[in-house]
C-alpha cells in the first residue's frame, strides 16, 4: 500500500511539474514592467491604433479575412487589459483607474474612427464579416477565457514568446466588434450596435478574467494586504460579473441548438 501511494504521490508531482508555470515565470519586476508598458498610452500607440481600425474596418467592408487578421496584429488594446489586469492583482486601484480610463480613451478613439470610415463608405450594406460579429455566444467566451490564459502564460516567461501574443490577438479579436459598433452607428443599426458591443465587453472581460488568475497564480506582489473581508468582497463581485457577462451567451448557445 505504501508502494502504490509513493507510486501515485510521484506521479502526480510529475504531472504537477509538467503543468506548471511558475518555474520558468520571469521575475515580479521584469513581469510588472512587460505589462505596464504594454499598457502606456502613447502617442505612438495612440496613432498605430487609428491604423489597425481603418485596416480592419476596411476589411470587414471588402470581407476580406486576411485584412482584418493584420488589423488584429498591430493592435495595441491587448495591452491595456493585461496591465489593468496586474494592477487589479496588485491591489494598486489608483494604477488600475489609470490603464481603466486609458483603455476608455482607446475604446472612444477606436469607435470613432471606424464611424468616420463607415460613413463615408459608400458600401452600406453589412458584410458576412460584419454580420459575424453581432451573435456572441458561449463559445466567444472560452476563446477569450483560454485566449487570456495563453496570452498572459506567454507574457509572464523567463523568455518571452514571441508568436503567443499575435496567435491570441487573433484568437480573440478585440478590434473586429469595435469596428462593428462604428458601423452601426454610421448606419444606424442599432441592433448590430447590441452584439457588437456585447462580443467586445466578453472578450475584454475574459480575457481581464484569465490574466488575473494566472497573475494570482504567480503571487504577484501586493500593493498593500487585503483584509479578509475585502478579498471575499472581490471574490464575489468578480463571480457576480462572470455569471452575469456570462448567462445572454448561454441561452444563445441554447437557442442555437435547439
């Protein structure tokens, strides 16, 4: 008996070995400063941002697949939610309402210039491409959730992976539903303005959701220490915002199959 439990004790410290990431992670610091500067927001960002949605509104227009994938590489939103991720680990709420608002200024930046080319398009009607991203469901979800887990796992690495960032980038699709939500307003279509804009709030979510974990996972160092009763208070408001983002792209799943 205590040969087979040795036995089942080795295997598991294998299999626990085989899994994890905390052994080739980089440091807190090099972590920390990655993610931070990924989520300045500069001028240079600023500027490569108009560029991605004008390509990726221009590909939703022509249905043009390969378009939007370069769109999706050069964005720079990715970085914002993965540095409001370590900020939001690291108890650091003043860092976390800066990359917050950042974000908010990509996102505004963002819709309209997308709205500023839908409108003077002279294709109006919308595309296969465009349609696509108005009917999120369950399966959006796991993308963005596992899409985040790998982004922030490649991000976190002694040796940082060079091809993880772009794979999740276009994987998960950040810049697709904002170029959406552009045209809807362009065109009045409000009712494609409701999916768009739920696709981009899943993927932004899920993807803040994963980081965070893994972040957790890793022991990022804390600003300063939760009580007990502030971090059961973030765990249940971080359950209460899954199940509600999550529960429209359920019953659209369910719909779906039946």
């Amino acid at each position: 008996m205590d040969m087979n439990t040795d036995q089942e004790e080795t295997i598991m410290e294998k299999i626990k070995k085989l899994f994890s990431i905390s052994e080739d992670s980089a440091s807190n610091d090099e972590i920390r400063t990655r993610l931070l500067d990924g989520g300045k927001v500069t001028g240079t960002n600023m500027c490569v941002l108009v560029c991605a949605m004008v390509i990726a509104s221009v590909g939703l227009n022509m249905s043009s697949t390969a378009v939007i994938i370069g769109a999706m590489l050069i964005s720079p939103l990715m970085g914002s939610i993965l540095a409001s991720a370590y900020a939001s680990v690291s108890a650091d709420y003043s860092l976390l309402r800066k990359h917050l608002l950042g974000f908010g200024v990509q996102i505004l930046i963002s819709v309209t210039a997308a709205m500023i080319y839908f409108f003077l398009s002279p294709v109006k009607e919308p595309t296969v491409e465009l349609l696509a991203r108005t009917s999120p469901t369950f399966y959006d979800v796991l993308i963005a959730f596992f899409g985040g887990l790998a982004g922030i796992i490649g991000q976190t690495r002694i040796d940082k992976t060079n091809t993880v960032i772009p794979g999740v980038a276009i994987a998960t699709a950040l810049m697709p539903p904002l170029c959406t939500c552009g045209y809807s307003i362009a065109n009045g279509r409000w009712d494609m303005l409701i999916g768009a804009g739920y696709l981009f709030i899943i993927n932004t979510y899920f993807i803040f959701l994963s980081a965070s974990m893994i972040m957790s996972i890793l022991k990022i160092p804390k600003v300063r220490k939760l009580t007990e009763k502030e971090w059961r208070r973030h765990r249940l408001r971080m359950v209460r915002n899954t199940i509600i983002i999550a529960i429209p792209s359920i019953l659209a799943v369910y719909s779906m199959i039946h």
